[in-house]
C-alpha cells in the first residue's frame, strides 16, 4: 500500500478503508493506486483513463 494518495498526496492510514483504482502495465503486471477519498479516485480518473 502507497502511504499517501496519489492524486493529492494526502497520507492514508492504512487502518482505515479507502478507495483504489487499478491497470495493467505493459507487462501485465497489475499496479494499484491508493486515494485518501473517493473524489480523489474520481479525478485521478478523469485524467488517467478508467480502471
């Protein structure tokens, strides 16, 4: 798990449930990206294409 969102870099504790988003590299290994809210998620989204 990242320790912080990676949409606005706000610290996630990782005691407490938050959302995800994942893709494949060009590998196809699955990368995971963690966010502090789900409108981080969203927007994350907007900009990178859906999981």
């Amino acid at each position: 798990m990242n320790p912080q969102c990676t949409h606005c870099d706000e610290r996630i504790d990782p005691e407490e449930w938050h959302p995800v988003a994942t893709r494949r590299d060009e590998e196809g290994t699955a990368e995971i990206y963690d966010f502090c809210c789900e409108d981080c998620r969203s927007a994350w989204l907007d900009g990178n294409g859906d999981d």
